[in-house]
C-alpha cells in the first residue's frame, strides 16, 4: 500500500508538471495530452493493478500478469522516445553546420 501511495503522489505532481510546462509554452497541447495520458494510466494502473491483469489477458499475454503488459508498454515507449531524441539531435546538429558555414562564408566575403 505505501508504493501505492507514493506513486499516486509522482503520477500527481508530474501531471502538474505536464501542466505548469503547457502553461509556459515549453510543451504542445498535443504533447501535453500525450504525456498527460501517460502519467493518468499509470496512476491508474498502481491503484488498479487487476485492470492491467486483465488488459494482458485481452492483448494475448500467455503469463496473464499486468507486470509483464506494463514493462513491455515502458520499453517501447523507452526506445520510441531514445529515437526521437536520435532525430533531434541530428537536426540539431545540421542546423549548427549550417549556421557555421554561413558564418564562415561571411566571413571570408568580408576579408
């Protein structure tokens, strides 16, 4: 029961979390619907463990935990968002080249 507690608490401030930063600009409305569905499924999934038990049996689990359903949806979600990263970064770093050339061409224009 005391996981129970501290996680409904986590789930609760990261969902102010979700709204402070919608508030600020610093995420979409989209994101913060995404994110927000994140954090309100797990808080729903510590409180009612038996309801991912039977979402594994409805998806196919063989071994019918909610446990396995949960970690499986979290990995996928973990490398879903590591590419995503990958992409950005990547742009990231087009666009810095870019800025450099342009720089560096001005720059020899002007001497």
């Amino acid at each position: 029961m005391p996981i129970q507690i501290i996680t409904t608490i986590v789930v609760l401030f990261l969902i102010t979390r979700v709204g402070t930063r919608l508030k600020r600009k610093e995420i979409t409305f989209k994101e913060a619907v995404s994110w927000g569905v994140v954090w309100f499924a797990v808080g729903i999934v510590v409180l009612y463990p038996q309801i991912a038990d039977k979402v594994a049996q409805l998806v196919g689990l063989k071994t019918a935990t909610g446990i396995d359903l949960v970690v499986y949806i979290a990995v996928g979600l973990a490398f879903y968002l590591i590419f995503r990263l990958f992409v950005h970064i990547e742009r990231i770093e087009r666009d810095i080249t870019k800025v450099i050339r342009h720089i560096a061409l001005k720059d020899k224009h002007e001497k």
